[in-house]
C-alpha cells in the first residue's frame, strides 16, 4: 500500500487528516462558520469519494475547524445570488455533498459543538453516530426561510426520532440545546465543551480496532435494512453475513481468538 500524506486538502475548504485507520474530515471555512457554499459541497463530494475508495479507512469522524460551529447550513449569501436557472445547476452538487458523507461505507461519527443547523446538522445525521459537546446547538430552521430541509433531514430525522417528533422540529424550525437534543435522541454523545473532537476520535479508534470488512457489512445491513419487515431485513443481514464469512479477516480473527493475540486483519 502506497504511504499516505498526514494530511490532504481537497479544494479550499476541506481537509482530510488520518489517524491511522481513521480518517478525520475536517470542515474548514473558518469564516464563514462552515457555511456550505457551492465550492465547499463539490470538496466535500470530492473528500468523499476519496475515502470510499480507500480500503485502509475504517472509520471516518467529521469535524470542523471553528471554535464556535460545527457548521451553519447553506451559505445563503451565495444563494441569494443565484438566479433560479443557477440554483437548479447547483442542486446536483449540494445533494452530492450530502449523499457523499451518507454513503461513505464505513462507520462515520460526527463531533460537533457550537450550532450545527439547516444543512450543518444534516451532514451530522448522515453520519452513523454523533458525538456532541455541551455547547451544541442543533436544528433544520430551513421553513422559517422558505425553503424545506434538503440535505437529508426530512427522511434522516424521523429514522432518529421518529415521525411525530421530527415534524415538530422541521415545523417549529427551532433550535435545541445540548442537554434536550441528547434527551431527544438528537445526538447520541454528550461530553464535556471541548471535547467532541477528542471523544469522537477516541471512540473512531475503538471501532477501528475491529474487522474492516465487518465493519463495512455490518454498516450495509444496518442501512439497508431501515424500514424492511423484519423477514426482508433478515435476508438482508444473511447477504452481508455471506459476505464475509469466508473473508480473510473472517479466517483471521478466529485465528486471532484461538491464539490469544490481536488480530491482524487483511482487510479482505
């Protein structure tokens, strides 16, 4: 495997640092608390795809550079701009940010403090977990604009918290503090101010110590049994088992078990 740069930055507002097998993707525009403008979703889309291809990421943790956002939506001075022939051009690319964190086929874990809102708080639950510090602020304001939440939010916040409390939200458009948005089942983490990226990276390492091809098909199942009958979902989980009972790793880690050791996974 070719050595891998500590650090690499795609576009000017994404950065990606590794960890060993995690994969740390920074959000980085610092002035604008992270607002996602149409450069920042292509990095993001771009950062990505990157990660998917890259067999020794086996966790991924997003976080952001501002001492004070984890990341504040859309940049809507951007799209105030924008005529409606070009914010039709521009859909494609902000969903593909989006969908790109969604998609990622390993275990992502969002660490967020200060306001995750509109888009910012959709990038968090397009992740599998979110780590928050006490500072949190998180909602989808996107009505109170006139638009709707469309980075996921409609159909990711219900999957949380379920159909009724996710209408309240998007409807009120309000913003929740720490302490209730971990009572709600907004965040599942929640540590203390400053700490999230530390936790969260803590917790990407845990995970990490595990089967990267256990992992991957383990995510698969969980995803793609969302919302099946239980006998649908159980054949769903019989694929990804199928997957890798006869992997590398598979032979590895009961190897690993019957020995005593730490495993040494293949990664296949």
């Amino acid at each position: 495997m070719a050595e891998q740069s500590p650090e690499q930055r795609y576009g000017e507002f994404v950065v990606v640092r590794h960890h060993a097998h995690v994969a740390e993707l920074a959000l980085d525009r610092p002035k604008a608390m992270n607002a996602v403008s149409t450069e920042m979703a292509r990095s993001l889309a771009g950062a990505c795809d990157a990660l998917t291809a890259d067999r020794d990421v086996r966790v991924v943790v997003v976080t952001s550079t501002h001492e004070r956002a984890f990341c504040v939506g859309a940049d809507l001075k951007e799209r105030n701009s924008l005529t409606d022939a070009e914010l039709v051009r521009q859909r494609p690319v902000a969903r593909a940010a989006y969908t790109g964190v969604l998609d990622l086929p390993m275990p992502t874990i969002a660490a967020v403090h200060g306001y995750a809102l509109g888009g910012g708080f959709e990038l968090a639950l397009a992740c599998d977990l979110i780590v928050a510090d006490r500072t949190a602020v998180v909602g989808l304001p996107e009505v109170s604009v006139g638009v709707i939440p469309g980075g996921g939010g409609t159909q990711l916040l219900p999957r949380r918290v379920g159909a009724a409390r996710a209408a309240e939200l998007v409807f009120s458009a309000r913003r929740v503090e720490a302490a209730e948005a971990r009572e709600l089942g907004l965040v599942d983490d929640l540590v203390e101010a400053g700490r999230d990226r530390e936790e969260a990276l803590a917790l990407a390492a845990r995970i990490a110590a595990n089967s990267p091809v256990g992992l991957r098909a383990a995510k698969r199942a969980l995803r793609l049994g969302q919302g099946l009958d239980l006998r649908t979902g159980l054949e769903v989980e019989d694929a990804a088992w199928r997957s890798v009972a006869f992997s590398g790793d598979r032979a590895e880690g009961v190897a690993a078990f019957n020995e005593k050791r730490s495993p040494e996974w293949p990664g296949e």
